[in-house]
C-alpha cells in the first residue's frame, strides 16, 4: 500500500477555485493587523526542551507563502497564513503579545515594577522563550502578577516558564483566575483525558507533517507545543461581573462568561489603555461549540448574550481588543462591529437550530441545509476554520436532543464492526464495495465513499484495497476542508490507514495537574478506572484520612461500582490510608503496593492485600488507540 500523499482530485481543484472567486480575498485588512506593531520575530524560531528535543517550530509554516496550492482550501491557507506570524508585537504601548510560539497567545502589560502575564501558552519551554523575547527587547521586567482568562490547558500550561511556585506561594506573584478554574481545568484532563488527548492528537495533527498536502494549521492556531505542562492554582478568585483588581498598579475590571467557550472564563478590560481581552470568546474564526477531541457541549445561547453584555459594558470605551489567539482589531467602531458580528453567529446558530428542530428536523439534517446570513458568510472572522456551522449545529441538536433523532431505526444500531460485516455482505462482498468506491471516488463523491469504504475496513481491516481507497477518500476530503481541524482528522486518518498509530503527542493529565486534583475528584478519577465487570464479585472498604485537613473519607467497591463519602462510619474499614492531600495523588499513579505508597507518602494499616485487589480491577487507558481502524 502507497504510503505517500495523492495529488488533488479535479472535482477538490474546481472547489478550490470557486471559494477564490466567491469570498472578498482581495480584502487585506487582516495582514495588516496581524503584521501591526511587529517588534521582532524569533530567530529561527524553533524551541527545545532541556534534552534537545524540539517541542515546536514555528519555522515549519515557512511553505505558507503566495497562493494557495490546489491540495488547500485557499480559505484555510489565508487563516493559516495569519495564524503563522510569530514575533513580539506591540498592541498599544504599555501591552504587548508574542504570538505564533504555540497554539495560542500569551500577552504582557506592563505595570509600575514588572509585567503582568496573561494566559502563559501550553508549555514551560515555549512560555519561557516568549517571555525571553519579551524582555529582550522591552528590558529585564520581573513578573509581577500572571491571569489565566480560562480553564483550557492552552492558557495556563506553560505558567511555570514565567514563575515560579516559590514567588506565588510567597505572596510575590498573585495568579488570577475565574471562578471554578481548578475544578473545571482539572476535570477536563483528567476524566476523559486520555481519550481527549488521544483524539486532540487527531484534532491538532501535531504528528503530521507539514506542507501543502500534510499539515497546515488549526484554524484557531497552527497547532499544539508538545512540551512540559504545568499548573499553579490561582490565589486570587474572580467571581462577579464588575469585580476590579489592582496587580503592579495594573487596574483590570472583569466580566465573567461561564460555560462559554470554557466552563470557567472571564474577559479582562484596562481602563487606563482602553483595551479589552475578550479571552477566547471572540476570535478570528467561529468557535466550538463541541470540540472535535470531546467535551462538554458549549451553551451558545449564554455566549451570545455575554458578547451582548460585553458590548454594554464596554463597547463605547475599547480601542483595541485583543484575545488569547489570533491578531487585535482597532479602533472602536471595529471592535464594536466585530463584537457584534460573534454575538450574532453564536445566536443565530442557536436560535435557527432550534426553530428547526421544532419543525422535526434532525441534527445531519440541519448541519446539511442551514446557511448563514450574507453579512456573516462574507466576514473572514466568522469563518469555520476552527469550528464549523455543520459540527456546531450538531452541537446545537446534541445539547437539547442527545444522541437519538427520534427515527426508531436508529435507536439500536449496530457498533461499527457488526454494521460493517453486514453492510459489505449486503453489497456484495468487501471487493464488489470498493469497485463501487472507487465509482464514487472518481466522480468527486468522497462523503460516499468515506461512508462505505469505512464499513470494509471494519468489517474486514486487512483488505489492502479498501485501506488505500479510504485513505485517498480522507486526503482529497482533507485537501477540500476549509476547517484546519477537519482537515488534519482527514489526514491523520489517511496516516493511520497508511502507516498505523502514531502515538500522542500531548498528553494534558500531566503530574503537575494530576497533582492538584481534589480528593473526592482523585476517587472519580479511579472509579473511572474500575474494570466493573472484572469487579463485579470484588467487595472491601477502604478509608482514606487526609491529615492536614481533617478529613476521613470512606471508600466502598461492590458491584463493580467504587464510590465515596466524607460521612462518619460506625464501621471498621478493611485498610486505612493515611496521607496529605499533596500525596494523596500518587493513588492516580496506577502503582498502589504498600511500598509504592509509603514512598510517596501514603501510609497503609490493615488488610493491605485489599491494595492488590484493588490494583486487579484497575483498567487504565490507552493514550494510542485506533480511530478509523478496529
């Protein structure tokens, strides 16, 4: 099987050049923002962690110049094009951003003694080179304060390339954050964070590679550093729209915009710069409303009318507003205008879906049929390049409907290696369907072949012929995406069928965030983890007293089920473990012998065989595991 990129397809080329004559390309607006204020660019710009190893390079976006070639949606080669400049850049004097060193920004404002950072990128090492450049070329500032506008790992994992533990807990270097942070930033990594992480690698395409017919970028950014992740909990809790701090004689004022595009997020506005951090609410592109890795469906209806508040409060005062990705806008009739045109989106796509659902329709259906207005279809900033109107109105349906259309076929399917032994059976065998794939992939109909061809590959995952045909399907299906995120899925599926698994290359459950889990969420944590049907006979008690503060919990498994209480026990447990709560989370680590335990920490009394009992139920998960493939 050929394991090298395809040329575009004619029908993906004709695509390719109706977009370049149906959207205002000549419109340059946007260059000249992301390219305003440049102070100096990273030279080259590639960043190592301390064993050499290149955790990112932005260097590798060097091909996205000129036009777009016909294996690129020349939409998404524009965006990518923007996304990729990388350098310091002056927004107004007094604050500055350094962009294009990971998948998001981080900015600096300066206040009366050093600088206040927001939002510290995924990686230590790409955090610290930012904050290098930074002072390079603005002078030898200390940190001085450091806000995280929300709970994404993209926006607080590199905190510890900027501070340190020492200075935060000494009271030198307050962290803000929004209310809810720890447990929401927590949670998402750790609960589903494997299977998240596995999927984001998808999602990213951070292992594919780059050029016009492999990787191209994001959509929200180019992609994801893979370096060391870190976590500082905050010291200073946001917890009211209006709120005002004073950090190194910074004064900020905070909205708060829960479960928007982050269960915990706020947006920051400066009095004394007129400027307005809009965090990741609004951006150059239509969010997500469900991520393509997974997570929990986003309330659009709730961020659109943020975004109306946020007009309110702060419309007539904002001269420039600037957010955790992408480029500022300028000027204040911009900025409301911009502000404006993302309230809309977010409502549109909520209220219309809604209506239509209310007409029977389903989610494919909706995804399928519902355009946007002219005015939001011709404005770059509202483009899917990150999310997309067909996956959001999914999204949409899924949040008010669930997974069930209401069409009772389709309320007990079979999973896909039994539907797919039948389907191929129906059809006539596995090499009759891709004789008639390969029909549909010549006349341009890759959905359709997508669709069937998939059905072989599970049904029969060694049939050489439907694993090629498939992953040209997924390639031709990626070239034509205006969706980075899309885009890479497509290809990183055609580099499975190609090539087989190709790992993960960031994985969010990092030590350093497992080492903030709470108590009770460490027990869901290894709930998770229970193998039930292994379990099923398997019955102890274990008490777990966590000696700073004073609290014992009680931990049953029966019936496959491991739960927890902080209630008092008349009882005697079957094994008691003692412990901090800052060793607690070795329990995560997967080895529970008394020795691993008692190294860590962790002391155990009574029948410490219910320890190996424990350990034999244990099924963690696997951070490498097929997608397009059984």
């Amino acid at each position: 099987m050929s394991t090298s990129s395809k040329p575009v397809h004619s029908s993906i080329a004709g695509q390719q050049a109706a977009i370049l004559r149906r959207f205002p390309f000549e419109d340059v607006q946007d260059f000249e923002d992301a390219s305003r204020g440049l102070i100096a660019r990273r030279e080259p710009s590639a960043v190592a962690a301390k064993d050499g190893t290149v955790v990112w390079d932005n260097d590798t976006y060097a091909f996205l110049d000129g036009d777009a070639p016909g294996t690129v949606n020349p939409s998404l080669w524009r965006q990518s094009r923007l996304v990729a400049e990388q350098g310091l850049f002056e927004v107004v004097e007094g604050l500055y951003q350094v962009r294009g060193f990971d998948l998001s920004n981080v900015t600096f404002v300066e206040g009366e003694r050093g600088v206040v950072v927001i939002d510290p990128l995924i990686s230590t090492e790409t955090a610290a080179a930012a904050l290098a450049l930074y002072r390079e070329h603005r002078g030898e500032r200390p940190v001085t304060g450091v806000l995280y506008t929300h709970s994404h790992v993209d926006h607080f994992g590199g905190v510890k390339g900027v501070t340190t533990l020492e200075d935060v807990e000494a009271g030198r270097v307050p962290v803000l954050a929004p209310e809810g942070f720890m447990e929401s930033a927590v949670a998402e990594n750790v609960y589903a964070g494997t299977a998240m992480g596995r999927r984001a690698a998808y999602m990213y395409g951070a292992a594919l590679a780059r050029g016009p017919q492999g990787q191209v970028g994001a959509g929200l950014g180019q992609t994801t550093s893979t370096g060391t992740i870190t976590l500082i909990p905050p010291t200073v809790d946001i917890t009211r729209t209006g709120q005002e701090e004073v950090v190194d004689g910074v004064r900020m004022v905070f909205q708060m915009a829960p479960d928007t595009e982050a269960p915990s997020e706020m947006l920051i506005y400066f009095p004394h710069l007129r400027a307005l951090c809009t965090a990741e609410d609004a951006t150059h592109t239509l969010h997500n409303l469900l991520t393509l890795r997974g997570a929990v469906v986003r309330d659009p209806h709730a961020w659109s009318h943020y975004l109306t508040e946020t007009l309110d409060l702060f419309g007539d005062k904002t001269d420039v507003a600037f957010a955790s990705h992408h480029w500022p806008t300028w000027g204040q009739e911009h900025v409301a205008r911009f502000l404006g045109l993302q309230r809309d989106l977010y409502g549109y796509l909520h209220d219309q879906c809604l209506r239509l659902i209310n007409k029977g329709w389903t989610g494919t259906e909706i995804a399928e049929h519902l355009p946007l207005p002219p005015a939001l279809e011709s404005t770059w900033s509202t483009h899917g390049y990150y999310g997309s109107v067909s996956h959001n109105l999914k999204a949409v349906y899924q949040r008010y409907m669930g997974w069930f259309d209401g069409n009772p076929a389709r309320l007990w399917q079979h999973p896909p290696l039994e539907a797919g032994k039948r389907y191929v059976e129906f059809m006539g065998g596995a090499d009759a369907v891709c004789d008639k794939a390969r029909g549909s992939f010549e006349a341009g109909d890759f959905r359709w072949a997508a669709e069937v061809l998939s059905h072989v590959v599970f049904a029969q995952p060694d049939h050489a012929a439907a694993r090629e045909l498939l992953a040209d399907t997924y390639e031709q299906l990626g070239y034509g995406a205006e969706n980075g995120t899309w885009r890479n899925f497509y290809l990183s599926g055609a580099t499975e069928l190609r090539q087989g698994q190709f790992g993960t290359p960031t994985v969010t459950a990092a030590a350093d965030i497992v080492a903030h889990i709470t108590p009770p969420m460490l027990f869901d944590a290894l709930a998770i983890q229970i193998d039930g049907p292994r379990a099923w006979d398997e019955t102890f008690t274990v008490d777990v007293e966590v000696t700073d503060s004073r609290v014992r919990y009680r931990l049953r498994l029966s019936n496959g089920v491991l739960t927890y209480t902080a209630a008092p026990q008349q009882d005697t447990a079957d094994l008691v473990l003692t412990t901090t709560a800052q060793a607690l989370p070795a329990l995560a680590a997967g080895n529970v012998t008394p020795a691993a335990l008692a190294a860590a920490g962790i002391n155990a009394t009574g029948d410490t065989s219910v320890l190996d009992r424990l350990a034999a139920v244990l099924d963690p998960g696997d951070q490498n595991f097929p997608i397009v493939t059984p």
